[in-house]
C-alpha cells in the first residue's frame, strides 16, 4: 500500500503480512511513516493505492466488518476522565457494535486480563498513568478482536509499568496478532520476534529479530584496564581504527567491523600486562542502523 498527502509520498509500496498470533514489531524514526501505516490498517485513513485485508476482509469494500477484527491504542489513549472504568469500556464496546448480550461478559474478561477488574467504579481520572495505559489496553481488547495494533504503548511509564506492560502484550499475543509501533529498538527487542523497519516511508527491513540481530553488526567496543596500555598500542593492532579514553582506565576502542577483534584484543592485553577487567561490544545506535538499511534499500 502507499499514501499520498498532497503531492509527497508518505509510505510507498508498504507490504506487511502477519500471522493469526505473535507480536510484530513496527519500527521506525519519527516521521518514517509508522503512523500514517497504522491508521490505514485500522480503517482510520484511506491509502492512495493498494488494499487492506484483515482476517481476509478488504478494508476498502467492508470497513465496519474489517474494523471489528481490529483493535486499536493510539499513542494518546482516548480515554475520557469522567467515565468509570466500567461506563467507558461499556462505551467502547458499544462502538464496536457487540450485541448487548455478550457486552457484560466480554468487558469483565478484558477487565480481568488487563488487571483492572478491582477499579471498575474507578473514574479514569483518578487512576495512574500505568493503569490508564491498562484501560487504553482493554478498550483494544474488549471486542475480541483477531488484530490489535498498539502504537507506543510504553510511552511515558515508569520502569515498574514498563515491565508489567510487556508482561500484558505478551499475554494478549497468545491467541491473536499484535502490531507494537515503536522508535525505541530495545522496545521491539525485548518484545517481538519479527520486525518491519520503516524508514523515509519504506520498508527497508522485513524478517526475524534474530536476522535483525546478526544484521547490526558491533563496531565498537568498551575496554576497562588497570594497567592500560598507550593509545598508539591500541593503534597498533590490526582493525583498530580509533581510540576515544573515556577515564584513564577505559577506553572505546572502534574498529573495521573484524569478527575476530575481541579474542584479539584479549590476547594482546594478557600477553601485555593490561590486567582487562570488562570488554563489551556496543551495538549500532539506532540513527546508524536506519542509515545502513537505508542504503542499502537505495541501492537495490
């Protein structure tokens, strides 16, 4: 699929296939195209070319059936204060045209799986921000959907809320897909075992976390030495390109991307005396990792 917003392309020729359950990780900078994605899979824009299926719906042709496979948490819930926790998940239910009948039994099921069932006459406003995110969660939910897409959900927590959040995305992804949108690459880590990397509105990446994993190769690494050495040694051995002394002991070393480096440097140090207390290879930052798929989509 592809968008258009006057006479600039916002995602050109983006094609996501995804499985009936598992988490899928949606990754990208700000303004990549994540969200102008997500609001076409959740019926809440119209793409300029291609189409959408959900659960072998086509979005274009039947968009109230299409949208009742779908759940949806923006980055801002859309929670309204006033309301308990029971009225607007009661609401939300409503708007995804569940029979009356089955309402009392699906949102208590939601409740229960979202860890609110005990601030059901809760207002909204009274509740943390963990816990809103919790509601947000279950108005996703509630209408048993086949698809929920959940955009930033960690936003703003604290490391306790983060974790239990996680726990509940999990959880929800047993027995339904989960698309989780976010910039944050430790974020899709943690969670997903699959990605799709947007950048400049374009799928520049599309397999498995572990091939993402081997892909982002080290090119650096951190060296703690109690008896370090001078930096022209360092310079000295083969692949090292460049040395930054953080302290007087520790040292970022870079190198040319040789996968023998580190049992190099560990020799070198216990030949030489360097008593090395801790080597770690750092990983890409994410501007670089976009940046290296980006050419490399360029250049096919």
């Amino acid at each position: 699929m592809s968008h258009k917003y006057s006479s600039s392309w916002a995602i050109r020729d983006i094609n996501i296939e995804i499985d009936q359950s598992g988490i899928v990780g949606l990754l990208g900078s700000n303004g990549a195209g994540k969200s102008t994605t997500m609001n076409i899979l959740c019926g809440a824009l119209n793409q300029t070319e291609g189409n959408v299926f959900i659960n072998g719906i086509n979005m274009q042709e039947e968009p109230r059936l299409a949208k009742m496979e779908i759940g949806f948490l923006p980055q801002n819930p859309p929670l309204y204060m006033d309301l308990t926790v029971d009225e607007y998940l009661h609401y939300c239910a409503g708007l995804r045209l569940m029979p009356k009948e089955k309402m009392k039994r699906a949102i208590k099921e939601a409740k229960e799986r979202c860890g609110i069932d005990h601030f059901s006459s809760r207002l909204i406003r009274n509740l943390s921000g963990g816990y809103r995110q919790r509601v947000g969660i279950a108005q996703a939910i509630v209408h048993r959907p086949r698809v929920v897409v959940l955009d930033e959900p960690t936003n703003g927590l604290d490391p306790n809320q983060i974790i239990e959040v996680r726990a509940l995305i999990k959880e929800i992804a047993i027995d339904r897909a989960v698309i989780f949108s976010s910039h944050i690459l430790s974020e899709v880590q943690v969670l997903c075992k699959e990605i799709r990397m947007i950048e400049s509105g374009r799928i520049v990446f599309s397999d498995t976390m572990d091939a993402f994993n081997n892909y982002v190769e080290p090119h650096s690494m951190l060296m703690h030495m109690e008896n370090p050495p001078s930096e022209a040694e360092l310079l000295a051995i083969t692949g090292v390109t460049r040395v930054d002394w953080l302290t007087e002991r520790q040292a970022r070393v870079y190198f040319s991307g040789d996968p023998e480096i580190s049992e190099r440097m560990i020799v070198t140090g216990v030949q030489n005396g360097w008593r090395l207390r801790e080597l770690s290879l750092d990983k890409s930052a994410i501007d670089e990792i976009f940046k290296q798929l980006s050419q490399k989509q360029s250049q096919q």
